[in-house]
C-alpha cells in the first residue's frame, strides 16, 4: 500500500518544541530522552558513525553530524559562533532530520537549538549515574550560560544532586542562573571564586563557552573522588581543564576519534588511554570503580544523541500533535514524471479549478 | 542594528518552488540559473570543496553535500533509491540549505528534487557550450525518466540543439518524454534502438538510472567530433559507457576526487588525465580543440552546483513571494537564556494573553 501524501514532511518549529517539552514536562522529557540516549549507547556497534564534518571560519563553525543505525538516518545541522550574542544571536543553533534508510525519505524536520540543550545535559547526567560516586549530592557549575540550567534540571531528575554551586565570570549570569532555578527545589549558591564553587563538590560541571584554551579548573581544585563533567571544550583549540587534572583523571568519552580532536583530551598524547562511554554503559568496561578516583567525562555530543533525541521526539508526535506538515518532497503522481508535475502546475495555475 | 525575526527561515516548498519556476519561465530560469552555476565555477578556488559525504544502504545512498564560499555555506541532502519507484516514490528527493558564515543562521531551506534536475539540467548545457561542436543541433537522449525533460529544455534554451532523438528500454517513457515536450518546438523522433538515436546525433546525453555496471553506449557508436554528456553514472557500481568510449574521449569532470570514485571515470586508472571544467570556464584550459575530437563530459552533480541555485533560488525571492517562513531557530530575548524562553512559555500558556 502507498501511503498518502509522500510529499509531506512533519516539522517541529521552536515554539512547537517548547509545547512538546512542556507538555511532557521537562523532568520526564529528560528522563525518557536520557533512556533513548542511553539504548542508542549499547546499540553502538549497529551505527555507522564518522566525525563531524566541519567547515570553520574566522567567526566560528558550521557543522553536519550524520549517523545510521541501518534503519534510520538522522543528520543535525550546528553551528558555533560565540560572538553572536554581540549582535542578540544564539552561539549555537541548530536543526535535525530523521529519514528513513530503506526509501531515503525523511520522516522529521525539527528545531533542535532546544532539543540539543536538553540532549546534552541528558547525556551529561546518564554518564554520571555510572561515573560519579553513588552518593554524589552537591555540583559545581562553572560557566552559566545557556547549557547551565538544563545540566542542573538533568542532574536533579536523573541522579542525587540536590545542592549546586554556580560560578560565572559574569555575575548576572549566575543570577540568571539562580532565578531560573528557583522552582526546582535545588539548594543553590553563588559562588565568587571557581574555587570556592568546587570545594566540597562532588561533581564538577564546566560548560564555558570561550573558543580558546582556557584554564577553568587547575589541579589543585580537583579532590579524589570527584567526577568531572566536562561539557564545555568541544571544538579544536577549546579546552577548560589544566593537562595535569586530566594525567590524573580516568577519562570516558563518546567517539573516541573525535574527541581527540575535539575535547579535552587534545592537550594529551593521541594515544593516552581512554573509556568509550558505551563500553561502560553495556558492562564491557567498568564505569567507577573506587571512591577516591577520578572520572573525566570529556563530552563533546556525538550524533547518536541527536539521532536519540529526534527518534524520541518523533515517537511523541502522534499523542501530541505539536508539529505541522512541510510541502518538502516532490510528489508527482507517476515517479518518473517530474517535468510533467511542472507542466501540470502550470496548466493549473491557468485554469484555476472551480469551486 | 539587531534585525527582527531572527527566528524566521524563509522555506521553498515543492509547490513555491513550481511557481517560481513557472513565473520566471522554465527557460529564463534555466539560462539565470546556468550564469550563476557558471559564475560559482569560475570562483572554484574560493570554495570549501569536499566530497559528498554518503551512507550506503542495500537499496540506496543518502548524502550530504557541504559547500562554502567564505561567505554563504550551502549543503543539500539528497538520497538515492533506484527501487523508490515501485512504491510511488521518487528515485532521488532532495533539499537544501543556505546559511551566512558569519553567524552561521541559515537563510533559506528549500525543496531540491525539481531544484536538483534544473541545476544538473543547467550545467549539463552550461558545459555543452564549452565543449560540444558550435553546430551541434541534434542530440541523442539516452534514458528518458524524471532528468531527460529538463536536459531536453536546458539545451533548447542554452545551446543550438534543435533535435532530440529519443531511446529508453521502456518505449512509454520516450512517448511520455515526447508528450511533455511537446510545446517546446524541438524536433523529436523516437527510435527503437541505441544505434538509431546515437546515429548522426552531435551530442549524446545519458541519464539512465540503474545503480549498476551497465553499458549503454559501445564504442562502435560513437563517431568523431561527438559530445557526451554522461549524466546517469553518478555513484559507485553505476556507469553507463563501456571503458574504450572513455579511452577515446577527452574527460571533463566536475571535482576529479568526487568524479574517480562516482563517474564513468571509475573504469579507468586514477591517474588517467580528466580536466575539472571550472579550468575551460576560466580559460586556464581548453574546451574542444578540435571538429574530430570526441568530448566527454563526465556529470556526477558536484554541490557548488547546489550552492549556485541555492543562491539563485533566494535573489529571486523577494521579488515574487513564493516563501513562508519557519520558525525554526530559537531566538530567546536574552542570547544566553535558552532555559528562560521555555520558562517564558510556559506562563503563556498557563496564562493566555487577553486580547
């Protein structure tokens, strides 16, 4: 059977999004998200993955993250500017498709400048929960941009951290920050130094957004025991945690040949060990295994995160019916008669049909 | 000054985009069109240029193709289904995007499949000029689906072709290729072989569709002085001229590292000297030399070409109307409060706005 109107494609606009995310509710979109994360994690073998394809430029970078798993494809388009905030733009933003493998068509078109602030801090906190130690309770959050609350709300619907300790460069960042929070039910102080934000923490989340290398932890900073979720380096020439945190850390990431490039661990050897995150979440190798190591999570999103994220939005869509339908593929009655759907058009638009 | 909507995308549907077609005239379009794929040609070594990056499946391929001239990046999605057609689906459905580089917000996202068969159509006519005989009035069209109308319209528009001599192994889809061509004032014969519509044709296009070896043009059917425009071998495993064709013919190719792994040009040593077409159309290298010389022009579809009509496509748009917008990119009143805009919407919706 030939469904009807192949042409049309559901898109899910930002205002869309919201209501989906609202709806669900954030706490529950996040854990439910998270679960696709993390199934997509331990199917890693079944993907077929590359790097990001990245084209830089003086300003910043525009990338396409594609992945399959043999019967979808998902692609997200991202970029990275962080001087658009000067002009009132997002540094990044970014959209999403899903298609499906065995005709090629896409099957959803959605905005995921949200989508991939939820999917990273659903990722940041799935890691944690096989990463940092079982009784973690107070977080570090360092760099208070758009990423800072919902890597709060993630760590709070997802693992045992009820206090969190903000520090920013920019104060009113913080502020924010706080405000934004109020409702969630965390205890939640300012900090004015990062030193006085990780002292006591058990979990240290940096999520700066400079496109340099920057210090934002040193090594004295960093006790046994502690887990770093280290979410704000994820490009070539953007780091945050001083080379000796890391000598000492027990590092996981996502894709290793692109974190290499990408995350924290291009300040160490390329071949300086490291943990694939599935591995841990499939039980092939351990995630923490003592109280006073060190874990590193040096994430820089990988597209089997958004390919997780569109999978979940799309199952979603039926019950909600927040989304509408694109004009977006060429649809001719007969397959092979393109030319003819023109000529059609045309003799349409000079007869206009009677009522 | 901060422009307003920074939200909004302009989009092209299938339907927008046939009366844009239609309104600015298949042939002016075609002519337009091919100035500025030609234009982008002769920029070549301002591009960002990277192969097509393409996911393999056993009944297809999707593909992304990346471009960038430093100031406007473009990429189009497009897949490839050879079976699509037993369903009511198209072969090939494609889309694109256009974004500024500077902050890296996209500027146009457009249905591609009626763009694609113009723009390959375009440049197929576009490279004719270069390299086909100046008297050249009779073309053989090889393969008569979805691209042979276009071709057909293209060289009637942009050349001195003024014959068409149709042969496909389905005899209804020459009929229906004739049928739509109709009006166009051009000569058509139908015939029954390969043989037939080769003999005493100046130009011989091939567009078959099938993703595999095949061999639609032997050597014996080529005669001196002939052009041809191989359009169909596109993808690894698909070409359609038999190698002593190739041995014969001077080669001209789009990107050679594309074309050596996608074109007729697999068949040969990757050494095989191939001339990139962006040289004739600047001058560095010469076109047809001489009236005995028989020509190749070894069409896989490269994304400058995406990029040129994506770039035409959205010059002509202000003028005509034939866009929405989309809400597509989250645009927070406050840059760095992506969190806040879903807090914000969430008392709309608890508290609707009187009127």
């Amino acid at each position: 059977m030939v469904p009807e109107n192949l042409n049309l494609v559901p898109f899910v606009s930002v205002e869309n999004m919201m209501d989906l995310v609202l709806e669900i509710g954030i706490d529950t979109f996040l854990r439910e998200l998270a679960e696709f994360i993390e199934e997509d994690f331990r199917r890693w073998e079944r993907f077929d993955k590359t790097a990001r394809i990245a084209s830089h430029s003086a300003d910043g970078v525009i990338e396409l993250m594609p992945t399959s798993d043999g019967r979808l494809y998902g692609f997200k388009y991202v970029n990275g500017h962080p001087k658009n905030t000067r002009s009132g733009r997002q540094t990044v933003t970014a959209f999403g498709v899903l298609a499906d493998v065995d005709n090629g068509y896409p099957v959803l078109l959605a905005e995921m400048t949200i989508l991939t602030a939820l999917r990273t801090a659903a990722t940041s906190a799935v890691a944690a929960r096989y990463l940092a130690r079982r009784e973690s309770a107070t977080m570090a959050l360092i760099g208070n941009g758009a990423q800072s609350e919902f890597q709060a709300r993630a760590f709070a619907a997802l693992t045992g951290v009820r206090a969190l300790r903000l520090y920013d460069t920019d104060p009113s960042a913080s502020r924010r920050c706080r405000r934004n929070l109020a409702d969630v039910g965390l205890d939640i102080r300012i900090c004015s130094t990062a030193e006085e934000a990780v002292e006591g923490a058990d979990v240290i989340t940096t999520a700066t957004a400079d496109k340099q290398y920057a210090t934002i932890l040193t090594d004295n900073m960093v006790g046994p025991g502690v887990h770093i979720n280290a979410v704000g380096g994820d490009c070539p020439g953007k780091t945050e945690l001083h080379r000796d945190i890391l000598l000492r850390s027990d590092i996981f990431v996502e894709y290793s040949p692109q974190t290499r490039v990408e995350g924290e661990i291009q300040q160490l050897a390329p071949d300086h060990p490291v943990t694939e995150i599935w591995r841990v979440f499939t039980g092939v190798a351990p995630g923490r295994s003592s109280e006073s190591q060190i874990t590193l999570f040096d994430s820089v999103g990988f597209a089997t995160e958004d390919f997780s994220a569109l999978r979940y939005v799309r199952s979603k869509l039926s019950g909600t019916g927040h989304y509408t339908e694109l004009d977006m593929l060429a649809d001719p009655d007969e397959p092979r008669d393109l030319y003819g759907m023109l000529l059609r058009r045309e003799a349409q638009r000079r007869e206009p049909v009677e009522a």
